[in-house]
C-alpha cells in the first residue's frame, strides 16, 4: 500500500536539535509502508540490565552455522527478537606471516591480546618454522588479529605472526528458539565452534511489525508524564520494552511526533531518556511503542547520526514533495555511517524499495545534500516522469550502493564531492536536458550502468576534483558519455552508442588514466580533447575501439591526444600508439538486448579478448590476460565470469 510522504524540511545536525539530540546512536529504524507513522519503530542497543553477561558458554550447531546454545542459558520463546552481542572469542588459529631464518630447530609461541588461555605449539622443518598447532583455544580475545610472539635460541630471524579470532564479535538478534537453542539473523562463528562470550539484553525488538505493541490511548491505558517518567494506569511494563522507542502523537506540552526511547521500568513506570512535556505533568498523552513507520517523513524526524533504517518493500513509498535530511557525521572507527537500507523480505537480502515521485513539486526526492556520512543502499528512485522531478542529491562523504534512478525529468544524481558508488544504474529517462549523474567533487565509482537517458547533457559528469571510474557501462545516452575537467581514471569500463564523444576531457589529458575501455557507435568521438597540442602518452593507451560499419565511433577513435604538430618538441622520436586495438565488427553479445559480455567471434569480442593491461609488468615473470570492458568472459572449465554481472 502506498503512503504519502507530506512536504518537510528537517534538520538534524549531530549536535543540534534538542527534540531527538538525546536517541541513541546505536538506534535501529524500521519502515514498512503497510504500517503507521504514529508507531515508536525505534528499538536502541544494549538496554537494560543483562539476561546474560559475559558469558564465555555460547557454542555453534554441528550443522547449522546461525543456530547457538549455551551451557549456561536455555533460550526460550521470551527470547525471539531479542539481541544479543558476542563480544569475546577463542582462538581459531596462527597466521605465520614470516617463517624466520635458515637455521631454526626449534621455537615457542606466545598468544597475547585480552584473553587468557591459548596455547600453541610449533612444527619446525628445514630449517623454518612451517607451522603452529593451537592445543588450548582459551577464551575472552576481544580482537580479530592478536599479537603473538616467537621465542627461539636457534632462529637467528625470529617467526612473525598474527592469531585469529573463532567468533565474529557483534550484534545478533535472535529470530527463533527451540529446544534451548536460538536461531540468529546471521552466523557468529563456523559450525562445533565453542566458548564464545556473549552478552543476552532483556529488551524485545518490536518494530519488524506493522501495529504497534503498546497502544496508549488515555482510555483503556492511561498516563501521568512528568520529566522523564512515564506512570501507567491499565499498563504493566516489562523488561521487554527496553531499548524500543515510543512515539507520541498528542498530549498537553508534548511535541506531536517526538520519540522518545525506553532506558528503564518498574511495575507501572518507564523512563525514557530525556524530557517529556516541555513543562508540568501531562496526563493526556497519546502514544505508541513498537511497530514500524509508514513513511520516510517519520523516519528523518526521528534519526540522528550513526542510526541505521531498514526500509521494507511492502509496496511502493510515494513521494508529493522534496524530502530534505541534513544529518551529519564524520565517518570513522568510532563513528559509524548514518545508514539507509532497502530490503524485501529479510533485512540484507539485497533486495530494493521503492521511493516514487507523484507531483511535479518534487524536485529531489532525496535531498541529502546537507548529509555527512551517509550510507543509502537497495533503494529504487523513480521520479515517474514528473516535470521536475531528480532522483537524489548526495551529500559530502556518502555512499550509495546497489541502487537505481530512473524516469527523471531534470536531474539523476547530484553528488557534493567526496562519494562512493557501486553497483548503480541510472537510467532510462526522457528529458531534453537532463544531468544523469553530476558530480561536484571526487567520485569513485564502479559498476555503474547509465543508459537511456536522451538529454544532451553529459551522462556522466565531474565538474571538480577526481574522477575513479571502472566496470562500468555508459551507453546510448543523448549527450556526452563522460565529461571529464579534472584528472580522471577511467578503466575496464564500455562507452557505447551515447550521441557525442565517448569520453571527452575538457582541459587537457595530463591526469588522466584511460585503459582497458571499449568505445563504439559513439556519436563523436571515442576519446576527445577539447584542447589540442596533447602528445600520445601511455595512460591513455590500451583501450578498444570499434571501426567497422554501424559500430564506428562517428567521427574517429581518438582526438587532440595525438599530437606531433603543435609542439614542435613531440614531433621528435614521437611515440607511436602500439597499444590501442581497432575493431573491424560488433564486439557484444547483444548490444541491443543489454549484454555487454564479449562474444566469441573474430572480427569481434574475441580480438580482445586476454588483450587487456597489465599484461607483463617492468621486474616481473608474471603475465595477465584481463579482457577490455566492463565484463570478463568466462575461461574454459572456470575462472573468471561475465555474464552475471561486471567485476
């Protein structure tokens, strides 16, 4: 069922807005447009006095790697949507990084890190240390590579080293239980691993549903707020509610829409963690905890930075205006990235939820350009042909992963600068001058496809900064395929059937990587500079381009990169491009049908086919045989593959 998302306009600064400054940030999110946006959707981390703390009891299923047991808790149906975190392990084993000098018949080794307990012995033969054996696990390492350390009176080098971890420290949540034993969303360790250290929370998750849990409607539950106390009438609460969020809709001195999440309990109380009424006590509230929000509105009214939202593609999430979020972060060790992830039926499962534009007022449909630090994945934007409608802007230091833009009229994706993009399409739209994707700073990006897209603007822009772009495909778009101002590399990518140049660089080629790139049926040329005077140069080498009738770039393979002329110092000993490969016939599968895999046909895919550089490098023996393109072909009896999707 589709929900509209009204008009708004919220800022969410890290350190700002007092209403929501005080959610934690290890806060989950839920959306589900069959549900409502007056539930609390929030559920927090680590609430609560601990079920079990610490305990270095949790063991993994002989044969299925996600289901647990501990010797010193039976988990029971009280226990389903409830997390846990492993938070120490034993040790799995010793990565020798160095075997030490010629010489050595015997050593020791030592376990450091934060545990106790591990032992191991050494095998020594030849001369070297060629192993370790772990003969006790120990338990409580807290992090995934250890310090160990080789003694030995014969090594004149001694060993070097590193000890893994058994379990993956983390947050699980526990999906179902049966017969004392508890099934998680993913798996901590392999299968018969033991002792790993976990902590149980009391606290149920309750937003992976679409009503509510606890419904206070000042008639069958009733409440007396004062500060941050809530006092029921009609309502037992539990350890259970610890960690979800309430969301109020009415009461006297109470924000409408203001969430709050639940830090303590008594028999007939919760505290939340700040302030209720702005004043006084309200005995009026109206309010809900547990269930998901409806709608993205809710969901940036109540995120602050570091939060992570799961978006289920229960139907499609409708747009009528601009949806601004600007919440910033700095991403690093300790600060994690605001996250954004689609999904269909079970969180990370790739699959993608639908955010759709339904009035001409909507001009981004996401503008977070005002965003830090945000994450967005497995999201399909779609501006339904509204006139002026753009898919997303993308603020400074963002990512967006496995994602699509589609039927915009003025704008794809505008990027602030500092990006990350993988495993995103952009395309069809039908505008006359739309901008499929403008970046304003550096991009990396790979595995992007861009097609369709009839405007006569550049389909790939970068007006600033860098440009680091690869297994891509940009092709049959109406303008440029990518416009380059600044130093770029671009490799292993397809640049096909756009109406213009291929790629064209705007001042000049010194910066600028171009290899292992396919360019046909371009409308210009393959690889343009507006400037002349450029000398041939070996980073602009190694790239395929069509010749032949109906697959020719238009107007020739390369332009202005060659030059002998201009500067009568490269008409000298000049240097002649032996490196480029012409290709007299069609290249692709089905360029029609969208197969960018190389055929097997000469003339065709197969000239090009193991072509690509690297093939040798200065010092080495080795010797590579990367094909040109966006797409690998698949070796006789394995190997590399292409036809699934780029590398």
């Amino acid at each position: 069922m589709a929900r509209l998302l009204i008009p708004i306009l919220i800022s969410l600064l890290s350190s700002g807005d007092a209403l929501y400054a005080a959610i934690p940030a290890n806060t989950i999110w839920e959306v589900r447009s069959t549900a409502s946006d007056l539930n609390g959707a929030g559920f927090s981390l680590g609430v609560g006095t601990p079920v079990v703390s610490a305990s270095a009891t949790l063991a993994v299923d002989a044969t299925l790697n996600t289901k647990v047991t501990s010797s010193a808790y039976n988990f029971t149906a009280a226990d389903v949507n409830r997390w846990l975190t492993v938070t120490a392990s034993p040790i799995l084993a010793i990565v020798l990084t160095g075997n030490g000098s010629s010489g050595c018949t015997s050593a020791t080794v030592a376990i450091g890190g934060a545990g106790s307990g591990a032992t191991a012995t050494v095998q020594v033969g030849g001369g070297v240390v060629t192993g370790t054996t772990i003969t006790a696990i120990g338990s409580g390492y807290t992090s995934m590579v250890n310090a160990v350390t080789f003694t030995s009176a014969s090594c004149a080098v001694l060993p070097t080293g590193y000890a893994t971890l058994e379990f993956t420290p983390g947050w699980y949540q526990i999906l179902s239980t049966a017969t004392n034993a508890a099934t998680l969303d993913h798996s901590p360790a392999a299968i018969s691993s033991t002792v790993g250290t976990y902590t149980l929370y009391p606290g149920v998750d309750y937003t992976q549903q679409t009503g509510a849990q606890v419904v206070i409607d000042n008639s069958a539950i009733t409440t007396s707020i004062t500060t941050t106390v809530i006092t029921f009438t009609g309502y037992t609460p539990t350890s259970s509610d610890l960690g979800n969020t309430v969301n109020f809709a009415s009461g006297t001195n109470i924000t409408a829409g203001s969430t709050f999440s639940i830090t303590a309990f008594t028999s007939n109380t919760w505290t939340v963690d700040r302030n209720i009424p702005s004043s006084g006590t309200t005995t009026n509230a109206v309010g809900k905890m547990g269930g998901a929000f409806a709608s993205f509105t809710q969901l940036f009214s109540a995120m602050v930075g570091s939060n992570k939202a799961f978006v289920k593609a229960t139907g499609t999430y409708t747009m009528a205006a601009t949806l601004t979020l600007s919440l910033s972060v700095t991403p690093s060790p300790t600060v994690p990235f605001t996250k954004i992830i689609g999904y269909n039926s079970t969180r990370g499962d790739a699959g993608m939820a639908t955010v759709q534009a339904t009035s001409g007022s909507v001009t981004y449909m996401f503008n977070t350009n005002g965003s830090n630090g945000l994450l967005l994945a497995n999201l399909i934007f779609d501006g339904n042909n509204q006139i002026n409608s753009q898919c997303l802007g993308l603020g400074t230091a963002s990512t967006l992963l496995n994602s699509i833009c589609k039927n915009f009229k003025t704008k794809g994706i505008i990027l602030t600068g500092g990006n990350v993009m993988e495993n995103v399409e952009i395309g069809p739209s039908t505008s006359a001058n739309s901008f499929p994707l403008y970046s304003n700073g550096d991009l990396s990006a790979t595995r992007l496809y861009i097609h369709d897209n009839t405007g006569a603007q550049p389909a790939l822009s970068n007006s600033a900064n860098d440009l680091r772009l690869s297994y891509s495909v940009i092709a049959n778009n109406g303008g440029i395929g990518i416009d380059i101002v600044r130093a770029a590399e671009i490799v292993d990518s397809t640049i096909y059937g756009n109406a213009s140049d291929g790629i064209r660089t705007e001042s000049g080629t010194y910066g600028a990587l171009v290899r292992n790139n396919i360019f046909c049926k371009n409308g210009g040329y393959g690889l343009n500079s507006v400037t002349a005077g450029f000398a041939a140069s070996l980073n602009l080498e190694g790239n395929a381009y069509c010749t032949g009738p109906n697959t020719a770039n238009l107007l020739g393979p390369r332009n202005n990169v060659d030059d002998q002329v201009s500067n009568a110092i490269d008409g000298v000993n000049p240097r002649i491009n032996s490196l480029d490969l012409f290709l007299s016939a069609d290249p692709f599968t089905n360029a029609a049908g969208h197969d960018w895999t190389l055929n097997a046909l000469s003339p065709g895919g197969a000239q090009i086919r193991g072509l690509g550089l690297p093939g040798s490098m200065p010092g080495l023996s080795s010797v590579g045989f990367p094909d040109m393109g966006a797409f690998q072909h698949q070796a006789t009896g394995g190997g590399q593959t292409s036809s699934a999707s780029a590398q």
